[in-house]
C-alpha cells in the first residue's frame, strides 16, 4: 500500500508512455499468451496420458484390457488434435496484421511478437555496483529504474518506426548492459523468459544472448507485421512493404549468423532460414505488384515480361515450401502457412501461363525483337511448329497461347483445392476473390479462344523461364540508426570501468609541487592515466605509480575527464596541493588487461626519454 501524496499524484496522472511504446496492445497480448499458455498445458497433459495409454497397450496382453486402451487412444488423439488446431488459429493471427484500408491487398504472412515475462534485475545490478565498482548503490537507483522501465516500454512496441526504434534502443542498451554487468562466461543468476512466437512454448535462459537474440527477433516480427499492413493498391504502398520485408529478412539473417543454441524452435538455424526465404518470397510478390501496376504498355515483349516475373515469384513460393516441410520445421509451421505459400505457388504459376496467353493472342506484330524475346521466354521447346513460324502465324499463336491458358487454368483450380482445405484461408475473404477473379479471367479468355473446330486436344505449354526486374536485397539491421548513451554511464568510462576488469581499492593521495614540479606525466583521457612518475619527486614520494588511474579530484568525478581538463588543474593548483582519487587495475588475463599492459609499456618509454 502506498499512502504518500506523491504516489497518489502518480496514479491519478500516470507517467506518459515512452515513445514508440502501445500499452494498449498489453491487455491484448496478455490475453492471447494466457490462451496460449492454457492450449500448451492441455496439449503437455493430454501427452502425458497418451504416452501412458502407450505403455498400457504394449504391456498387456488382455484383449479386453488392450480393447479399451485403444479407444482411449484414439480420444486422447482427437483431442490433440483439436488443440493443435486451437493452438494454430491463435498462433496464425494473419488477419490481425492485414492492411486496414479498404483496397484489396492480397494477404501476406506476418509474425507474432515473441512474448516475455517480467523480470527484476534491481537487485543483482545493485549488488554489482556495490561490490565490482565500489559505489553506493543507492545513487544509481534512477538510472537502474529507467533500464527497467525501458525493458517494460519495448515488451509493447507500437506497429510502426517508433515501435522499431524503441526495441533497437533496448537492443543497443543490452550492448551496454552487457559490457558493465556480465564478466565473460557469468551470468547475473537471473532467468530471462521468452515464448516461441509460433507455438507460445516458454525458454528461459540465464544468457543476455537470448534476451538480445529475442529482441532481434522481435524487430524483424515487427517488420513482418509493418509490411502486412501496407496499402498495396499503390506504388508507396508496395516501396514500403518492399523495405519492410527486406529488413525483416535482414533481421532473421542476423540472428541466423550470429546467435546459436536458441533454445526456442523459432530461432533455430532452420526456422529462421525459412522465415528469411518467406520474406524474400513476399518481397519478389511486392515486386511483381509493382510490375504490373506500373506497367502502361501492353506491347508484346512487355507482357512476356510480366508472365516471367510471374513464374519468378511462383520459383521463390516453391522453394519456400520446400523449406518448409523439411524435418524439424515440418512439424512447427502453422499449417495456414504452408498452405498459403502452396496456394501462391500455384497461383503465380497461374498468372504467368495466363499473362503469355494474352501477350500470344492480342498480338500480331512478328519483330526480330519479338522474336528473340520468345525464345528465350520458355524453358524448353513448346511442341508443334518452329517458333518463328508462330509468330508470323495467328493461328499458331492462337493454340500455343491456348495450351498456356489450360496451364493457368489447371493452376488455378489447384490453388483453389489447397486453398479450401484450409479452414484458416477460408476464412480470408480477400483471397477467395483474388483467387476466383483471376481463374474466371482465365475461363472467359479460354472460352474467347476456343473455336468449334479445334478438335484436336491442347498440347501441353512449357514451362516459363522465371526472371525478375527487381532482385531482393536482405537488409542487415543498423544498429546505429538510433544513438543511445549508455544509461550507466556515471559508473565510469567503458575502457575501464566494466565488468571484465578488475581494480584495487581507491586510494587517495595528497599532491603537492616542489622545485621539481610535480614529477609525473599523464596520458590519454576518460580516465587519465598516469603514465609515469619520476624516481624521487613529489608524486611517487605521494604514493602514485604508473598506471593508476585518475578517477577524483579534490573530491570531484574525474573518471570522464579529459586530459587538459586534469593537466589544467594540476598546472594550476595552490600551494594546499590537491588531492587525487586513483586506483589500480589488477587483472590482466582479460581484452583489457591487454591493452592496458600495451599502453604501460609504450609509457615506460616515453618516460625514461624525458
Ligand atoms: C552478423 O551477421 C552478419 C550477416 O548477417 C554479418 O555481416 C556480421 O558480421 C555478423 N556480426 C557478428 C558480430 O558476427
Ligand atoms: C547506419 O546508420 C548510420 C547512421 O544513420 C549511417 O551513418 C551509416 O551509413 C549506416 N550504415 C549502413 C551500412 O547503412
């Protein structure tokens, strides 16, 4: 309870959320993890009794026993199954993400966020900062407030620049985090929990590794859920899913290359590997929306253009299902998925048998040029006559470009069948008629193009050679689009004062001119060091050795000084002397031992030079 008039301020006028963040979208994901979590503990449940049920039938030998078992088998199995499927509608939320205009987009498939549990680091980082740096713990409250705050904020990110922005500057803050709080292979003891963002089963890890990894994750989900939502009915629409999509690939690459051991299936090498060739996929369908709508001319070799563009994306649908009915991920993707990708497959096989039907029959111009764009526009010889008999024959033009409509046709109605075998894209309205349009297209076409007399049977139509205008790119994240200081930054300068090095006590020392001077150099800034004290003087009579590190003056926080700031104050201080705070680093078996010792030596030398 809190009574203080101060937290009833603070309640009545929340602090606003931080920039970028949607708490909003809290309740709701809230709700669906519960769900999920609800699905996952039936499934774990009724898998316990299956494999009990299992052991049953095998050990007796009593029919009766055995009949009975079996039944409960098969219950156990249907109510599996029913839960897979629950699990899969919860999980698949393609139609949340879609564009919320009214134009007709073709859906894409975009991720969920990986989901987290709470987790309090006040009291681990205060203990660090009490026993590895030596500070009063208490004074870092603020800044151990605003990371947890931080880490609060981006759980929710909003669907937009902001909301990326706001998980690459938790991101970048981990670098920070890491660097002053986890020595190398330590952890803080603290687990850090995250949902698989398909099947919602709970990792928990002590390895910042994973929180960065799941945050990566997140930028390239949120990406996926940016591209899904743009207005594809123009051209900025679709440059935006474009970028979208390449920089959600970019991201999946990533953490591909650099995170391993994820103990979450949805970012194993092969999961992730599928999920840069969907986005690529996605990014080739963009490519040929914006083909098509920004194609004015409908001259022959342009249409035979559009049919190869077509096939590409058709090419890049098939080779992500292949991805994904291998083993390992076979299992985990929705099903919804692998059908929509099947569906498009065929449905861009469609397209491109039904763009060279038109560009065979709306023409009659026989060019070289045209020429030479047919044949080089098929993968194998079409059968009948010679091709530059075709062009100059309408009537031959007429039944290769019929043949290419039987194909579009038998494509159509395949992506129908998997399109209707699938309860989810049933449920999708806009690619039921996506899909009917452009079938009925082909069955009008077909119907202007037969003849009555055409009593042989259409010759199968070759394969089109698949090419594309616009190759995608897999955009890597930058990083250092969004600057962050780093939030601990009081505790000193990175170089020295981080989790990896080690130092002595601070030992203050009362320095005072002689006729000498001072008698000793410094060198480098943030924190100066000093980096040689003259056998005899004023400095090395006070106590100071090479090596130490300025890291108070007269009281005052030096650690960030520059080195005239401190050559400054020294030239210039008063008979009374002034006092320093330094200290020592002691380890030298870590990166910075190394470059300390380096820097040690080089300071040796200038000093006996002098
Ligand atoms: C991470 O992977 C990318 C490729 O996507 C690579 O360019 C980069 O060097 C890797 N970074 C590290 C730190 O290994
Ligand atoms: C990354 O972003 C920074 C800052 O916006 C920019 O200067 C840099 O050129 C970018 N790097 C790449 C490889 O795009």
């Amino acid at each position: 309870m809190c009574f203080s008039m101060l937290c009833i301020i603070h309640n009545l006028f929340p602090p606003p959320p931080l920039q970028g963040c949607d708490p909003c979208s809290q309740t709701q994901r809230s709700k669906l993890q519960h769900r999920r979590a609800r699905i996952n503990q039936q499934i774990n449940k009724e898998m316990r009794m299956r494999a009990g049920a299992e052991n049953l039938f095998r050990a007796t030998t009593n029919t009766k026993v055995k009949e009975t078992v079996a039944l409960e088998l098969s219950f156990v199995n249907s109510n599996l199954q029913l839960l897979k499927e629950e699990l899969e509608e919860l999980n698949s939320n393609m139609e949340v993400y879609q564009t919320e205009s009214e134009a007709i987009n073709v859906p894409m498939i975009p991720l969920g966020l990986k989901e987290t549990k709470e987790v309090d680091l006040t009291v681990p980082l205060k203990d660090i900062i009490c026993e590895h740096y030596g500070e009063d713990s208490s004074l870092f409250e603020k800044e151990i407030k605003e990371f947890m705050e931080l880490r609060q904020a981006m759980r929710t990110p909003s669907r937009n620049e902001a909301g990326l922005e706001l998980l690459m500057e938790y991101y970048n803050q981990l670098y920070y985090l890491d660097q002053r709080f986890f020595p190398p292979h330590r952890t803080l003891g603290v687990h850090f929990h995250w949902y698989d963002s398909l099947t919602g089963v709970p990792s928990c890890q002590r390895a910042l590794a994973f929180e960065k990894g799941s945050v990566l994750f997140n930028v390239g989900a949120l990406y996926t859920q940016i591209g899904a939502r743009q207005d594809r009915s123009a051209t900025a629409g679709i440059d935006r899913a474009i970028d979208a999509f390449q920089r959600a690939a970019g991201a999946f690459n990533y953490l591909k290359e650099n995170f391993s051991n994820a103990p979450s299936l949805d970012m194993s090498g092969p999961s992730l590997c599928m999920l840069v060739r969907l986005m690529i996929a996605q990014v080739q369908e963009c490519v040929f929306e914006r083909v098509t709508l920004t194609t004015q001319d409908t001259h022959f070799i342009t249409q035979l253009q559009v049919a190869k563009e077509a096939a590409r994306v058709s090419d890049v649908y098939s080779l992500v299902l292949q991805t994904m009915s291998q083993t390992l991920v076979k299992d985990y993707v929705p099903f919804s998925w692998a059908s929509m990708v099947q569906v498009k497959a065929e449905h861009f096989r469609a397209l491109s048998h039904y763009n060279a039907a038109v560009a065979l029959c709306d023409h009659t111009r026989g060019d070289e040029e045209s020429a030479k764009a047919l044949f080089q526009f098929h993968v194998s010889t079409p059968a009948g006559p010679p091709l530059s008999q075709v062009l100059r024959d309408p009537e031959d033009r007429r039944k290769l470009g019929k043949a290419h409509l039987r194909c579009a046709v038998i494509r159509h109605e395949e992506a129908m069948r998997v399109h209707g075998l699938c309860k989810i894209l049933r449920k999708m309205d806009i690619l039921q008629e996506v899909l009917s349009f452009v079938y009925k297209r082909s069955l009008d076409k077909y119907s202007e193009m037969d003849r009555e007399d055409d009593f042989e049977e259409t010759a199968e139509a070759p394969e089109i050679h698949s090419q594309t205008q616009h190759k995608p790119d897999i955009t890597a994240p930058n990083f250092s689009t969004v600057p962050v200081t780093d939030i601990f930054q009081r505790l000193g300068p990175l170089s020295v004062f981080c989790a990896r090095a080690r130092w002595g006590p601070v030992r203050v020392v009362s320095l005072q001119r002689g006729d000498g001077g001072l008698g000793l150099t410094l060198r480098g800034d943030s924190p100066v060091l000093v980096a040689g004290v003259v056998p005899g003087g004023c400095a090395q009579e006070a106590g100071l050795r090479e090596g130490d590190y300025i890291v108070a003056v007269d009281g005052e926080d030096f650690k960030w000084a520059k080195h005239g700031e401190v050559v400054h104050i020294l030239k210039s201080c008063s008979d009374r002397g002034v006092q320093l705070s330094i200290i020592t680093l002691h380890t030298h078996d870590t990166q910075v031992g190394v470059v300390v010792s380096l820097c040690l030596d080089a300071c040796c030398a200038c000093v006996t030079s002098h």
